[in-house]
C-alpha cells in the first residue's frame, strides 16, 4: 500500500477503535510483526525510504497511544460511573474471638495495679486450713469454718474460700515491702441463684511496707473505683469487721446509675457496696514473721463478677458460667 | 434489728436528724439497711389531727346493732360524736381519736365528716392497725387512764416514727441492742446517752431460788427469779406498739416484758411457768444422748451430748439460749413465773442452731458472744415491768455465777494510731472517742475495755480501730509510697495473654467452665468430702469434657459457628496433701483435623515454637485422627461425643511455656532471595508426610529454609496404595544469593534421601 493511504487508514482504524481492546488490534493490524509497514520496513534498502517509513511508524504508533489513553481513560470514567456497591450491605463475615466477660475484668484490674507497680500472683486454689484459715485469724467457730460453707476435701484441706491464702504464702517467701495482687477462683457452698454461684472470682490486694496508713487503703481504693467505674464516681469508706483486717472497712461508690438520687441498682441509697478491706490485723504478721510495730498493710478482696453485675448489668451470674455464645459475644 | 427512733430518744438526747443519725451510724457503727418510715403520713399538721379522747356517753346506734354512738371529749371544750362499730369499751374510757381531715396511713382520702346510718360521726376511735401500731383489729386502743383529753397522741404513743433496720457486724452483738444503739449514737453525734435505770423491785416475803448450773463453761452466769400472782393478759398499747414496730409479735404481759428487756439490753431472757417445773427447779446441764424435748414451736427435737439443756432436774424444760420447752410455757393459767436471765457461751449455741437449723432472735445474738453483766440489766427491766404491768411480787431472786469476767486493760499510743490511720488525730479527741464508746482512759493511756466489748477489744490495734470509725469519711486519700515495686507479670502471665489473644484473634471465644465436675477419667481425680451436688463433686484434671459441653450449648443456641477456648487449671493427684495445680489451655472448634491443627500451629507461632506431633490416641478422640505432642493432645473429637464433626485440643502451659525462646534473634531473610523450588514424590500411603519433611531437612541442610508440604494427590498415575506429596522447598542463605546450582545439588540430595528412606519416585 501506499505510505499515505496507509497513513489514512491507520488513522482512521484508530480513531474508530472504541475500546481498548480495539486499539489493540489496530496496533497489531498496523503495527504488529505481520504488518504490512513492518514487512515493508525489513526489505527497505535506501536510506531514505527507511527513514520516511520510520518516520511513519512513529507517527502511527503516538496516534494509536494517544487513542489508547483516551480510551482507556473513557473507560476509568465509565466504571466509575457504572460500577456502585450498595455500602449498607453487610461486610464478609470473619469468625471473631471474645475474651470472657470476667477475664477482660481481670485484665483491667491486674493492668490498673501493675501500673502501680504492684506484682500479680497467681496463688493456689486447694488449700490447707491452716492457710486458709488458721493463719488469717479465723476463730475457732467462725461460720466460714463450716462445712455448711466450705468445701472440703479433707480434715485439713479446703477450696479456697477467698483469694488471701496467697497473701500469706507470699509474705512467707519474702521480706517487705509486698506490692501484690491475686486473682482467680474461690469457692463457696452457696446455692445458686442470680447472684451466687459456688465459683466465683476475686481480686485480692496486699500492701505491706514501713508507713502504710488507712488513708493509704482509702487512697487506692478511691483510684481503683474510679478507673473501674468512672472519674466522676466518689467512694466512701463505712466500718466493717473481717477476720484478716484490723481496722475493717467496707468499700462503696456513688451509684453510677442514678449518681445519688436512689434507684434500684443502689436499693435507693445512692451507694453500692464494693467489697472488703482493712488493715492487715497483726496476727497476720505474727504467723508469718514480720515486725508488726515496723510494718503496717492494708489489703482488700473484691468479686470480680460483682464488678460485672454492676458495670455490665449482668442480671443472672449463672449465666457467665454457661458460656451462651450470644452472651459471650455481647462483650 | 429494727430501731424505733422514738424508743432510740428515749436513750440518747442528740440533735440530730434521723438522716444524719443513719448517716453516722452506718459510717461508723452498723449498717443500716434501711429508714423505714411507719405510723400515720407526716403531711401538713397531721399528727397533730390525732388527740386523747375520754369517752363520755355510749349510746345504741338507733339503725344499726352493730354500731354505737359516743359523745368523746378530745379536749375542745364540748363532746364530739363518733360512731364506732368496736365494744372493748365502757363509758369513762380513753380512747384514741381522729379527727376529720386526718390522713390515716390505710386510707388515701382524709377522713371526713358524715353519717353513719342517720348518725353524724365527727372523728373515728382508733385501732391499733389503723395508725400503723399492730396488727389487731378486734377492738380499738384502749389507753390507761392518766392523760388529759386532748393530749396529742404522739406523746404518748409512736404513731409517726422512723425505724432503722440495722445488721451489726458479728463483732458487735452490743449494737443488737436499743442501748448500744444509743450508746453510738451519742458517741458519734455528740448526744447525752442516758440507759434506762429503773429502780430494782423489792423482794417480797422473800423465797430461795433453787438453780444449779453444771456447767459453767456453756452457761457462765444464771440470774433466776420467782413473781407469784402474776396476772397474765395483754401488754399495754405502748408495749405492744414499740414491740410491733420492733418487729416483734406481742403474745403476753410476762413474754412481751421479755422480749422488750431483751431489745433493750441485748441479753435474752425467758419466762417459765413456775408450777411445771418440779420442785420449781432449774437445772442447767448437756443433754444426754437421744434425749429430746418439744419446743415452744411443737417440733420434736432430738438431742445431742454437746446441747445445753435448761432442765428442773427431771425433765428437758428449754433448748438453753435457742428456744423454750412447749411444757413449761407461760400460759393463761400462769401464776408463778421464773424469769431466766442468764449468760451462754457462743460456741456450742452455734453448732447446735445449726445442727438444729433453728435460729431464734436468742441464738441469734448468743452466737456471737453477749456481755454476761447486761444478764443483770435485762433482769432488773424486766422484773421491774413486770411488777408494775402484771401486778406481781417479786419474792426470790438469785445470782450464780462462777466470777465475771476481768475488763481487759489495753495500753495504747494515741501517736502509733493516728499514724496508722493516716490522719492527724489528737489525743484530746482520741480519749473523748474511746470515753463515749464507754472505754475507760487512765491519764497515761491505759484503756480499760468496758465488758460489752471484751471480747472484741484485746489489743492495741483493736482500739485503733474505735479510733478511726467516727473519722472514716474524714481521711485524705493517699497512696503509698512504693520505694521498691516491681509491677510487672511475670513470664507465665505474659505468655498466657499472648495464649489467650491469640486464640481470640484466631476467632476463638473464650469459655469459663467448672473446676468441679461430675465425673473425670482420672480414676485418681480427687473427690471432694462434702459437695453440694453430684455434678460437682470432684476436681477435674481434664478441661475438655466441659468445653465440649459448652460447645454444645453453643450449638443449642443455634450458633452456626462455634470456636472456644479455655485456660484454667487442672488438678493432678500429686501424693501430698495438696494436689498439683497445672494450667491448662483446651480448644474446640467446629470444622475437622486440619482446622484444629490450624489453631494449634497459629497458637505455637505467637509463642516462637512449632508444632511437633505424632500419631496418638486420646479417650474423646477420633483414633484415626489424634494426635500427641509434648505439650498434649490434638485431634477429631470421638463422633458420638458431639454431633457433627469437630477439632479439639488440650495443652500443658508450663510444657507449653518452657520451650518458648527468651527473645527472638533477627535473622537476615531479605538481603540475598531465597531460590525456591517444588518437588513432588510418590510414596506408599502410609508414609507421614511430617517424616518426609524431616527427611528433607536432614538431607539438605542449613541451605534449605524451609519445606512444606502443599499438596496431596491420589489416583491417576499414582497408583494404588500410594500417594503424591508436593513440597515447597526454599533454599536461602543469609551471606550470599545461592547459585542455581547449589540449590539444585541439594535437591538432588532430598530426592536421593527420600527415594532411599521411602522408596520416594520423583514425580515432578
């Protein structure tokens, strides 16, 4: 063919072309290794002709580019427009993993004492009488002692009945000071109900140091309710009596429902019980070896699934234990 | 125990709101569960709408037989008529009287003025029930004779009142008391605490009072005394109503006067018929064995050698401080009375209310301990009541005891507990404290204890406690000074979060199952001695069985995805007293052997190890599909233990955790290119492809990174019995970019080695 008509029909393919796909195949038609320019440019001989045939390659191949661009520019702009997804629709559905309720109420308690430079101890659950009693001064015939109340594996072995056990085991392994919390299970032969199932988990604390004070105890305590339940709360401190502890004292916050007022969260008082706490009672010290005129401590044990009924509204304690996947995933 | 504030006033002079006295109370005494308002609405001027009236005329109503119609001065100067239906009472009688407009605590109007079957009725003669006094309604109040028509009601009886309902701790029996409750009171809001001091009634025509105690130990003290002619009938309104809003039933004059001493003084007392009791003795000793006696509530009660028994030396008369005997009840008939005023000790009261499963308003404060001198001060109420209520002389009187007990005297440094409390408290306000909870302070802080809390206060500490209760609410919040901390966990704790997150990032939930199970295959498994049920009886040392129970809820509750975990300890049998407490994390997944091994290998990588198993079997595995590794078992879930098919896995953490690397070493897998080929080889089906990967690895070397397998196939060319394994083969050095070559040679090498060990044909 001659070079203008070809020139002319290549510009015309080209400018016919409406897609990509199109142009292709006008660049293979024109262009291509079979082509009818690219057969004249191997048996080109002179100079001149080469060069004016180059020159026409060129000149075709920024013409077919330029309508590719163009196309596919097109095309971008047609697909934007085209392509829309409902965004309402629901995403791919990956298996998602829940930590349990309790545990990620465990969790936040051990970061918040860790954080204040406390150590976490794990403790033992089967315990001897004489550290889960005998040694944090029970009296002979506190009801706790019972059968009717705890289990008991034998004369001298029980469940633990509360998480201080470990208090002991670790002020025998170590001088003062003690920064320590434990958490985990314990025991009780309570029938179930809505509010009590006979394992249920506690958070025990244990601060003994030269120059810890009831202020100190209060001072802790008041930071631990605000961080689990809110700046905005107020704790309270009201006289107690517990075993272990001496001076006793009974942790309340502002009721975080109604904050004040009364409602059936707080039985209408605008407060909620927390748990027990106190000074550590001497005797404590005595069966394990410290100088109770040199060091003092405060300690507390709080339930952990109390913190749950309270902040999470949880309104059968059972149910934490039947472990219902659509309870589970709620949090 | 319920406290009628007007009763609590009658004990303590304070100014201060009921408010603020329940506010103190429970910050620094006793808990109060509650200020329960009772009596008539305390609207605008309404108490002052119920006055004393005296009855002047009783006529028949005219229309109505059941009726009557009273002219009643209430004071006004001129009678007012009332029509009453009730006829427990005669012309002269005080009465007391509602006016129109009134609000009276059963009715939502006010009353008013009207007719009653043609009869004008300007008022309404009162019951005990409609004034929120009692519960009878038989007839109306007829009130002694002494005040002036007109006197407001309020003086003389509770008819608008407050109740605190108070739970002492078991420390302080003395608050189960109007008389330690007002002690506080006065202590704490800076009132004039004044107990009730009646005079002691005189014997008359004076008689011996035959009591013996044999046992001292159970019963310290027995205060016994004899009324004759007493005449038995209801207590007055005054008495019944405190009782009532004490919560308390009136029954009699000589039962109500022991009850209401009792809420007085906290000591119980009990009133026996005199005549049922042979000889009119007391014998105090243990029951025999098999011995019983039917109490005042007509159980049969079948006795133990460990019960105190109150006898006339023939015969069981009293469970001794729980409940009276029904035989020697004071009665209608009752002329003579022996009033029991005594002391038990708590120990042997609780266990035997508990053996019994009786608690009584006595064993209830006996358990934990009553002061054995308040037994005098109860007696000397009650008997002084008694005389003047029930018309009785008081002709014999004794005391045994075996001594009362010394008051402790604590030395005690005001400095050591204002440095314990954490708070600047001076001395003068610490000896002002302990003096108005009835502590004696010497001048140079020797306490002695007063003997209502003997018991509880022995030692320094103790009295630094009753120096802190009225400034709880007072203390700065501080923290302490942790010189030395050291708030990290410790690498067990560490590694169980990355456990427990991993799994949770692999989509698994978390599961909290019971300790206590009902069975366990560990025919060693501990049992416990005293469970509450058969389903917990013994400590589990296994986790599975209760997370594949849980997964099944999961499925009842139409999960369609079900994925759990558990971390939690087992116990093992160790020969010692305690068993070994080992941590243990346990998986369950829906889906086969390849989802569960997905798991596992994702739980070892966060942990820096890889998963090493051999073919095992497992009592709720599959045995085709188990498999063992260091740390435990893995593998299909046995099919009839859960419907469908599902992977299950059960793991030691300390095994688990000891293989985990200290740190993990940068190794340079970027700088020179791994050279990668595949190879598939045929083998006999039952090759493990685990062991052709070892195989490959010992063949080849440090040069090979990495080989895995990913691909099976069977059939086709492959033949029968056998099998086509593709493997991902790496070949990388972290010095330099291997040659072609190199990793071809070495290749070649695992071809050679698994054509020899497996008689492997190299198929690709």
């Amino acid at each position: 063919m001659e070079p203008q008509a070809l020139e002319n029909a290549a510009l015309a393919a080209a400018g016919a072309a409406t897609s990509v796909e199109e142009i292709e195949n006008v660049r293979v038609e024109f262009l291509g290794r079979k082509s009818e320019l690219k057969l004249a440019l191997r048996e080109v001989r002179d100079r001149e002709t080469g060069m004016a045939l180059n020159a026409l390659r060129e000149r075709l191949e920024d013409a077919i580019d330029a309508r590719e661009a163009e196309l596919e520019r097109a095309e971008l702009d047609r697909r934007l427009t085209d392509e829309r997804v409902d965004v309402t629709m629901p995403g791919t559905p990956i298996r998602r993993g829940h930590l349990h309720l309790i545990t990620q109420i465990r969790r936040e308690v051990e970061d918040i004492f860790l954080g204040l430079g406390y150590t976490v101890i794990d403790g033992r659950e089967v315990e001897t009488t004489r550290y889960n009693f005998d040694a944090l001064n029970f009296p002979p015939g506190h009801p706790t002692r019972s059968p009717l109340q705890t289990l008991f594996l034998d004369d001298e072995t029980v469940l633990r009945t509360e998480t201080s056990p470990s208090q002991i085991r670790t002020m025998e392994s170590q001088e003062p000071p003690v920064y320590i919390v434990t958490l985990g299970r314990v025991y009780r032969r309570d029938t179930p109900d809505a509010t009590h199932t006979p394992t249920f988990h506690q958070v025990e604390c244990l601060a003994v140091d030269e120059g810890i004070t009831l202020g100190d105890l209060e001072g802790t305590l008041d930071y631990l309710l605000k961080a689990l339940f809110g700046e905005e709360r107020r704790s309270k401190f009201v006289t107690h009596h517990f075993p272990f502890t001496e001076p006793s004292v009974e942790a309340l916050v502002s009721c975080h429902i109604c904050d004040g007022p009364g409602c059936p969260v707080c039985r209408h008082s605008g407060w909620i019980e927390v748990g027990g706490s106190g000074m550590v009672d001497p005797n404590l010290f005595e069966f394990v070896g410290y100088d109770p005129e040199r060091y003092t401590g405060f300690a507390f044990g709080w339930g952990l699934e109390r913190i749950a009924v309270l902040r999470h509204g949880i309104p059968d304690l059972r149910e934490l234990w039947r472990n219902d996947p659509r309870l589970l995933g709620q949090f | 125990m319920r406290a009628p504030l007007s009763w609590l006033r009658e004990y303590v002079t304070v100014d201060a709101t009921v408010a603020e006295i329940a506010d103190r109370l429970f910050t620094s005494s006793v808990q109060v569960d509650a200020v329960i308002d009772v009596g008539v609405p305390d609207v605008d001027g309404n108490v002052g709408r119920f006055l004393v009236g005296r009855v002047l005329e009783i006529e028949a109503h005219p229309n109505a037989d059941r009726l009557r119609v009273c002219q009643v001065d209430v004071g006004e100067g001129h009678a007012r008529q009332i029509v009453c239906g009730a006829w427990n009472f005669e012309e002269g009688a005080t009465v007391a009287v509602a006016l129109p407009g009134a609000f009276l605590p059963i009715f939502d109007q006010p009353l008013d003025e009207r007719e009653l079957r043609g009869q004008a009725s300007r008022g309404m003669i009162l019951a005990e029930d409609e004034v929120g006094l009692g519960e009878d309604h038989a007839g109306i109040m007829v009130l002694p004779e002494g005040p002036e028509p007109g006197t407001p009601l309020v003086d003389l009886l509770p008819i608008r009142d407050q109740v605190l309902d108070v739970t002492p701790t078991v420390n302080r029996v003395d608050l189960l008391s109007m008389v330690g409750l007002a002690r506080d009171v006065a202590a704490l809001l800076g009132g004039d605490f004044h107990p009730p001091d009646p005079a002691d009634p005189e014997v008359v025509d004076g008689e011996a009072v035959d009591i013996t105690v044999e046992n001292f130990e159970g019963c310290p003290r027995y205060i016994g005394r004899v009324f004759r002619d007493v005449s038995i009938g209801p207590s007055p309104q005054w008495l019944r109503s405190r009782l009532f809003l004490a919560e308390m039933r009136a029954i009699s004059n000589v039962v109500d006067v022991t009850n209401y001493a009792m809420h007085v003084w906290g000591s119980p007392l009990h009133a026996f018929d005199r005549a049922k009791l042979a000889g009119g003795r007391i014998v105090v000793r243990r029951a025999r064995s098999g011995e019983e006696l039917r109490t005042l509530d007509g159980t049969l009660r079948r006795l133990d050698p460990d019960d105190l028994l109150i006898t006339d030396g023939e015969k069981a008369v009293a469970l001794a401080a729980i409940m009276g005997g029904e035989d020697s009840e004071v009665t209608e008939e009752t002329t003579d009375v022996l009033l029991e005023a005594a002391n038990f000790e708590p120990l042997g009261i609780l266990r035997t209310s508990e053996r019994l499963a009786l608690r009584t308003a006595g064993s209830n404060r006996w358990e934990k301990g009553v002061d054995p001198c308040v037994a005098e001060n109860a007696a000397v109420l009650a008997s002084r009541v008694l005389v003047d209520l029930a018309g009785a002389r008081m002709t014999g009187h004794v005391d045994v005891n075996d001594g009362l007990p010394e008051r402790p005297v604590v030395p005690f440094r005001p400095e050591r507990a204002a440095k314990v409390i954490g708070v600047d408290i001076s001395p003068d306000e610490q000896r002002t404290t302990l003096s108005g909870f009835g502590f004696d302070v010497s001048d140079d802080w020797h306490v002695t204890v007063p003997t209502w809390r003997a018991r509880d206060v022995t030692r320094e500490v103790d009295l630094i406690e009753e120096v802190a209760r009225p400034v709880l609410d007072r203390l700065p919040y501080t923290m302490p000074l942790r010189r030395h901390v050291q708030g990290r966990l410790d690498k067990e704790q560490r590694l169980r979060r990355v456990v427990e997150d991993t799994l949770v990032g692999a989509g698994l939930s978390e599961a909290y199952t019971w300790s206590l199970v009902a069975d366990d295959p560990d025919p060693r498994a501990i049992r416990l001695r005293n469970p509450m049920s058969s389903e917990q009886a013994i400590l589990r040392t296994t986790i599975l069985p209760g997370l594949i129970e849980a997964a099944r809820i999961g499925v009842d509750a139409g999960a369609e995805q079900v994925a759990l975990f558990e971390i939690a300890r087992v116990y093992l049998p160790s020969g010692d007293r305690l068993p070994d407490e080992h941590w243990r994390v346990a998986a369950i997944v829906m889906g086969g052997y390849g989802e569960i091994k997905g798991v596992a290998e994702t739980l070892y990588s966060a942990l820096g190890l890889e998963l090493r198993v051999e073919r095992g079997s497992h009592r709720v595995l599959h045995p085709g599909k188990a498999a063992t590794a260091e740390a435990g078992c893995l593998g299909e879930l046995y099919p009839s233990l859960l419907e469908g098919v599902w992977g299950v896995f059960e793991l030691d953490l300390e095994t688990l955790f000891a293989g985990v690397p200290e740190r993990i070493v940068y190794e340079d897998v970027i700088t020179y290119p791994a050279v990668l080929q595949d190879i598939a080889v045929a083998v006999d089906e039952d090759v493990e492809v685990g062991a052709l990967v070892d195989a490959a690895q010992e063949a080849a070397g440090t040069l090979l990174r990495e080989a895995r397998v990913f691909d099976v196939y069977r059939g086709g060319q492959v033949g029968a019995g056998r099998k086509s394994v593709a493997i991902h083969l790496a070949f990388q050095s972290p010095e330099r970019t291997l040659t072609e070559e190199e990793a071809t040679t070495a290749r070649e090498r695992i071809v050679a080695a698994l054509a020899e060990r497996f008689s492997a044909e190299l198929r690709a």
